[in-house]
C-alpha cells in the first residue's frame, strides 16, 4: 500500500472527490509517471501524487514521492486517463468515488 493525494485539479476532475485528503491505495510496482520532455508528446495534468513509496530494491528509493499516481493527457480529440496504483484492488471511498465518475 502507497498513500496519494489528489491534487486541486484532480478533485475538479473527479467533481465529488476532496482535495488534500491522503488515501492509501494498492500499489503492484509501476510504473512511475514522469515527464519525458518530448515536443512531439502532450504536456500531462497531474491529478494524484505519490506521498510515499514502496521500494524492492535499494536504486528505487527516492524516486517515487511526490511524483504523479494518476495523469490525465490530450490525445487526438480525447484525453487519456493513466493510473499507477491498482484501484480496483481496494474498496474504499476513494474508489468509490471514482467509480462514480
């Protein structure tokens, strides 16, 4: 288990969610989200953060906390919604909320 925390744009996009809340959610090993600095690629809207990690092996601390849980980004004429954690593995009311979504 990680903890996120949305962030305010993330709670508008949820629309019933609240900001500023840290939820623990299931997390199975990635990927970590980062921006890859391509002009030929969207720029991504951060929509939860990691506030803190779970680490196997010892190059990986420090390389997830505060880094985006769940993006959302422009592609073609939609948007492409990623999530890290595994949400589908936890009831609670996080996940129900975006379950209403």
């Amino acid at each position: 288990m990680v903890l996120v925390m949305l962030t305010d744009w993330g709670g508008r996009f949820f629309g019933n969610v609240k900001t500023k809340t840290v939820y623990s959610v299931p997390y199975r090993g990635g990927p970590v989200l980062m921006d890859a600095h391509l002009d030929y690629l969207p720029s991504f809207i951060t929509v939860a953060r990691f506030e803190t990690e779970t680490i196997m092996y010892e190059f990986q601390r420090a390389t997830m906390i505060h880094t985006p849980a769940m993006i959302v980004a422009p592609y073609n004429e939609g948007i492409v919604f990623l999530i890290s954690p595994h949400l589908e593995e936890k009831n609670d009311d996080m996940v129900k909320e975006i379950r209403l979504v």
